[in-house]
C-alpha cells in the first residue's frame, strides 16, 4: 500500500510484439516489487515535432492493442488524448486518459475526459507553475470527476532544455491528488534543429530517485527493448533490460521515504 | 505597402456593441495611418486559466457578430480556434484562421486550418523557439496551404513571467513568413495565485517600438474602451483611447526601419 | 563513512552567544547521528541586496568567533570570501574557504583561495551549469590546489524566483570533486522590489531529501534559533529545532541511497 | 544633444596597434555622426571561462594604453574593474569604471567605483531584473556619488542563452540613470562545453535597434577589425568594417524614436 505505483510502456503503440513485450517484462517485475503497475503506450503521437515523423498504426488498431495487453496481463491501462472528441472513443478502451502537457489549460479536452468518469491524469504544461495546476484540477471536479491524477514532466528552462522543480511535488499534492513524475520525458531535449527532440536518458535515475525521495506517488517511464530504434521519443526512453535495476532501488528509498 | 499590418479587437466577442465600436475606432485610425487591418475577437475562450472565467456569447453568435463587423468595416477578420473540428466552421466567417500558441504543435489542428485554404497564423508556444517554429510551417506547407503567419506572443520566463526575445523576429521571418509581434499577450503574467493572469499595459509600447524597430511585418494588440470591466485579458490591452497615439509614433518609426 | 557530511550554522556572525547556541546544537545532534560536521558562518556580508542591511561585527571579530567556535567544539570551520585579498587572512582562521556563487568565475579569488592550501568550496553560479563548473575546478587546480568542493544553490528561473536542477549533482561529480547541496540559499526568491530576498522555508526537507536520493556528498543548511530575528537571510533559515527530524530523515534515507 | 552615445572598442587591450586602429576609425565615424563616443578596452579580463585564456598584455601596459588613446583621440575612456582595490589605480587611467556584471551585487567595489569620482557604468547581472538594479543605484548614491549609468546585458535563460529583456530599458530609467545596451555581451552563448563563449554576431543589429527604438541612451558595442582572431570574446564582436552602416541605421531611427 505504502509502494508507488507505476505507469510505463514504449512510447507509441508499434507492433503487437512490442506492446507484449514489454508488458509481460514489466509486469514481472512490478508483480515481484509489489509495484502497482499501469501499461502506458499512444495510440497516435498528435504533436511530433516534424510532420515527417511516424504517428501511429491507426488510432483503432492501437486502442485495440492497448486493451488486449491489458486483458491479457490483467493490467489497468492508459493513453494520452489529443481532442476533446478522443475522449469517449479512448474511453472504451483505457482506465485511465492521460492529458498531455502543452493541452492541460484547454477546458474542452479536461472536460470532456471527465465526462467519461475514467481517471484523468493531467500532465502539468512546461509553462505552468504546480500551483496553478489547481485550475486544471479544479475544471475536472467541477465536470463531476474526482479522480484526477497530476503528472509533472519539467518545465521550459532555455529553448533547449528541461528542467524539473521538484517544489512542484508537494505544491501539486496540495490539490488533493496523487502526483506522479515523468522520468523520461523530463529530461528531453526540445526545440533541436533537427526536428528530433533530444535527451539525457542516463540521468533517469537521478531523476526517478528524488521523486520518490520527495513524496511522488507514482512515477511514469517510458521504456522499449531497443531505444535506438525505436519510433518515438527514442532519445529519452529507458532501455527495458535496465528497468528492474533501477525499481528495486527505488522501492528501497521508497521504504525509507515513506515513513516520514 | 512598406507599412506594418495590424491586428487589433477586444480580446473576446463580449457584444455587438462592443465590437462595432472598437472596429469603428480603429478602423478610422487604420484608413488615416494606411495600416493595413484586420479585425480579432474570439468566438470563445478555450483555455481561461479558471473554470469560472467568462468564455463567450456562444460560437455561432460570436462568429456571427465578427463577420458583420468584416462587412460592415469592409475589413478581414481572424479569430482562434481551438480544436481541429472548428476550423472548416469558423472558416465560413472569418479570413485568418489564429491557432492558440499552447496548441502550435498540435498536428491535426494545423493540417484542419490550413485545408480550409484560409491564411493560418499560428502563435509560437511559450515553449518553443522561433527556429523550431520550422515544424508548424512544414505541417501546414504539406497540407498544400502557403498562407502562412507566425507571431511571437512571448516565452516562458520563470512561472509568473513572459519574456519576449526579438531573435524571434529575424528567426521566424527565415521560414519564408511574414512575422507579427503580439504587443498585448507578450506582457502576460501567467501563473497567478489569483487564477486571473497579470499583466503590464504601460509596456505595450516599449514592446511594439522594438518589434517595428527590428522588422516586424505585423502587430496585434488587444484593445478595449476600458480594460477594467472587460471580460478576458482585462490586465493587458491597451485602451482603446491610448491607440492612436501609439501607432502614429510606430508608423513613423517604421517608415526610417524600412528603409534598410 | 558513506553517511553525509554537513555545513550548517547561521548567516553571519550576529554575536558570540548565537555562534555558540548553534554549534552546540547542532554538534550535539551530528555526534548522534555520525555526520561529520563543518561550522560555517559569514564574517561578513559583502553582497547584500540593499546598502542599508547589516553586514557583521568587523571582519576581525567574526573570524576569531568562528575560529573560537571551532576550538571549543573540536569542528572545522568554513566562511565566505569576497575578494582576492581575503583568502589570505581568512585562512587563518577557518579550514575551508568558500567562494560565493556570484564569484565563482573570478580567477583572482579562486587563485587566491587554491593558493592557502585550505579546501575551496565554490558556489555554482545561479548563470552557470554543473558542466561548465569544470572550469572553476581548472583554475584552483592549476594553482596547484586539489582540495575542492563544489555546491549547488539554485538557478537563475524568471526574476524572482530559482530551480535547483538536479542533474547538476551527479555532472559535477564528473569533475572529481564532492558535491554540496545548499538547502537554504537554494529556496531563495531574489529581486524582490521590497530589497529583502524572500525565500521558502517549509520546502527545505523537500530540497534536501532529493539532494540526498541523488547521491550529494554534503548538504549545507543555514540555520538559526528565530529565523524571523536574523539578521540577514531571515526568510530561508531552518529554525534550530526542526532540524535535529530533518537530519534523523536524511540519515536514513542515505543509507539506502549509498547502497546503490 | 538628442543622439544616443557609444561605448565602443575591442574587448581587450591586445596591443598599441589594435586599439588605436579601433579608435582611429570609430572615432571618425562618430564624429561624422554625432555620436558622443567613449573609448573602451578591458585592460584585463578577470572572468574568462577558461584558465587558459588570454588575460591581458599587464595591467599598467593595458591601462596607459587606453589612456594615450583618449589623449590622441580627445576621448573619454573606459575600462572594467574586477575588485575593490583596482578602482583608486584605473581611475588614474579612465574617465568611466565599468563594474562587471557578475559583481553587480559586490558593495566593496561599488563603493570603492563610487569614491574615485568617476562616472561608475554597472552592468545588469545575468541573475538580476532591472528594477532590482536600483539596488546597486542606492549602493553608489550612498557613497556620494551620483554619476551612474546603467547597462543591460542580457539575462540567464537556461544555460546556454541569454535573453535581453527590452522591459529593463525603462524600468532602469526609472532609477534616474541613462541607461546603454549592450549589443555584442547580450548575444553571448555561455557554459558551452568547449569553455569558450559562444555568439551570434550576425543579430548585434537587431539588439542595437531595438534598443534605440525603446530609448535606450547609449549603445556598447565591441569591435574588431578581425573578430575571428581576436584574443577575446571573437565569437561576439562586430566587425570594425560593418560598424559605420549600422550606426547610420541606428541615429536615423533614434532622430524619429526620440520624438516620441
């Protein structure tokens, strides 16, 4: 009870290989940890950087894939919504629908995902203050949900670059709802020329560990087998085979940090 | 033809009324000057900070209302939308399609605008660079629409502040677009406790000299009779008795620019 | 061995009965606990926001207090330096020497500290990255002084406000040098118009907690009996009898910390 | 009267040779178009990142250096200080003691600046906000001085760019001093790996317009007539052939922007 939970999986929906894969691996491992685990993966990337860049195999097929490896590995799920009217369709599949960041100040999205009654998990925008996440907050509860989950991902620091304030941690608990920390996607490197946004994937302990250090409820990792290949974010996943490493450390400092 | 562009109107269409009189004035002040102008008003607010907040008269009405002033004025009209499923409907009324900058990376909303064929003018992100502004181009040149506007409206300068940086100006007119500086938004004082966003109406012209000053193509400024009872962004716009003045000074000001 | 160490006392030297009071303390509670304790005081503040502030007892005064401190509690001692021909006459009373963050680029005062043969403890500059802090250690190195110290004390984020970023502790681990972080200076919220620097108090266990997850070496903690009576740096001091909880927190999650 | 002055020259003394090549022809441009110049040269530099970098031919060499320059050319001159006790020594040289940004906040030199008499220049730091400046004002005032300019510079914006914030111009003037940009530091690229400061020479126009454009009172332009072989700050500098063109653009902006 007193263990944070996870939510993690490749980036995007690939392949039905992928999504087995890596689900069957972490939820070993999370079921060994006594880790609460959530499979994560996009049925479409909506705001790749480049237009050139892949966005999915079809928001159907990836939804469908997404509830089967939840069928099969008896996981809850989640995925990130893009519109308003993705909200009810995602809902048929998913427990949980996850708001993305530069989104979390569009009342028609938030809404709408609180309509659905799943669990909304709000990424907190790169331009907005923990504080004031109060107000995404307070838009789902006012729509009738109260199961609201906030997530941070780092904030605008420089054109490129993220930083992570982890102030935000016990700011966000304030609302009233688990926090979580992407570890991943807060270390990305924005705005790159090249139109592929950069990372520091060596740093995710560093930043995994002072999440759990400082209280986070949850924490978010996106892994893949083979990031070099992967089809999104590839510069920032976690490789798959170095998950269980870093879990079994965080569990330790989470035994600790959660006797305060 | 050397002249600057403006973009001006009450931040959101609060009632016939309103609208009539600000197009009135600064149409009047526009014909004098030979500034070319485009009236702006939203339909409706999408992404108020505080759920409470006044979001419009509803869309057809608001839509309606601008439309009128475009014919009554004789005058192109622009106003933002918010989601991809707006923009063939608000294309039936307005010429310039404005796509919100917490939504300039969002792919289906800028391939959405730029089919209507309308002109797209896309805000950059307060988390973005001009450079990186390349991507939202590309997306809408694929989507075999050329009528393209970027505009600077400030970057994430800590929580609770904007800063404009003028790199942007020469930086975004690389992409092969003309470049408007958002006088009124870039003063923004995000992140308030208050759920209302700050401002600093005295520097508006502080930031519209530099713009003109650095080869702006086009200024948008929110105007209002009296920002003190208006209805949204009450903290930035400048007083619709306070334009004149201001883009006197600008015009000549642009006239010594232009010559380089 | 692997616990960490600790840096902690008042602001300045305000007199010698509050010198005492703290050492006492906090010796008593680090001899507890294991953690090898440095008594840090300022003889002087040489970089006060506002001319009118207090700045010390005289120079002379302040060392010999902090040397008193150290001869009567069996502690090395640390103090600030202001200026290249301090290093000199401040080695004669303290064991460690620390440069201000605002002059961690100066190469005259770092080469006047390397050159004592006392450690040198740098600031990282609120402009200045964990990498680029390689430069600091150069200097003081090519002095022909290998006993340095680096800490973290925030970054510059907006006006009035820093981020610690935690990817500056294992980065500056890089450069071969244990790694400080300061606890206090970091919650600081500077260019405030009243000419006081606010700070955050109630979040110093949260920047400590991560600073200890993510492997620092020592921490650094200004505190005082009334905080709210100091006379300089009021707002961010840890009151005395709250930090004996902190550290017993710390020490335990250091323990797991330095399994890894 | 109503022209903006210059402060202009290469960034180090690196020779007899160079600075009277530089003085020789900014002076004759500036006289051509009445701008009121000031000669400047750092006769060291204190804070280079690198401790490999060139630091000066000798400070008594750089300061007569700079002095025969203004008696040769009939101007005033300017150098920066990097402690307290060099400001009595420079001020037999110099006609302005300009005080290095990073030491903005340092009372010893402000004071010591204050006391020679002299016209004391402090820069922004990187880590300050133009209102926070009347600080510095209040420091030298104190001293019994009231001959203070002020000089933007740019600031922190993540690690590796600084932004210049055109709101300082007017809230500096608001201390009672004239205020200058500081057109080549303001495009600096600090903390780059290589340990040399990086630049972006090609928009020292769109700085220096923009400033003149919002009322700044005098520009700080660093030139050489070979920036890329220059002994410092090569990747900032103009150069010395493009000053005149852009200085012709610049006084006819500033007869129209001081109408105002």
């Amino acid at each position: 009870k007193k263990n944070f939970f996870l939510i993690a999986g490749p980036c995007v929906v690939e392949s039905e290989e992928l999504v087995m894969e890596v689900a069957d691996t972490v939820s070993g491992i999370c079921r060994n940890l006594g880790i609460p685990y959530v499979f994560k993966a996009s049925y479409r990337k909506a705001n790749r950087t480049s237009a050139g860049s892949f966005t999915g195999i079809g928001d159907d097929n990836g939804l469908a894939l997404i509830k089967k490896v939840g069928e099969k590995y008896k996981l809850p799920t989640t995925s990130d919504i893009h519109a308003h009217d993705e909200a009810a369709p995602a809902a048929k599949y998913v427990d949980i629908l996850q708001i993305p960041a530069f989104l979390c100040r569009q009342t028609d999205i938030l809404v709408a995902a609180a309509e659905t009654g799943k669990i909304v998990n709000v990424k907190k925008g790169q331009f907005l203050s923990g504080p004031a996440m109060k107000f995404a907050v307070d838009k789902i509860r006012r729509a009738g949900n109260e199961k609201i989950v906030l997530t941070e991902r780092g904030t605008t620091f420089g054109y490129q670059d993220l930083v992570v304030d982890y102030r935000n941690i016990p700011w966000m608990q304030e609302h009233g709802t688990p926090v979580v920390m992407d570890c991943t996607h807060s270390l990305q490197q924005p705005n790159q020329t090249s139109g592929v946004t950069g990372g520091n994937p060596q740093l995710i302990g560093t930043i995994a560990k002072a999440a759990v250090a400082t209280g986070a409820d949850g924490l978010f990792i996106e892994t893949h087998p083979n990031p070099a290949i992967a089809k999104s974010d590839g510069a920032n996943m976690l490789r798959l085979d170095l998950l269980k490493g870093l879990l079994e450390q965080l569990v330790r400092l989470r035994k600790v940090a959660s006797d305060y």
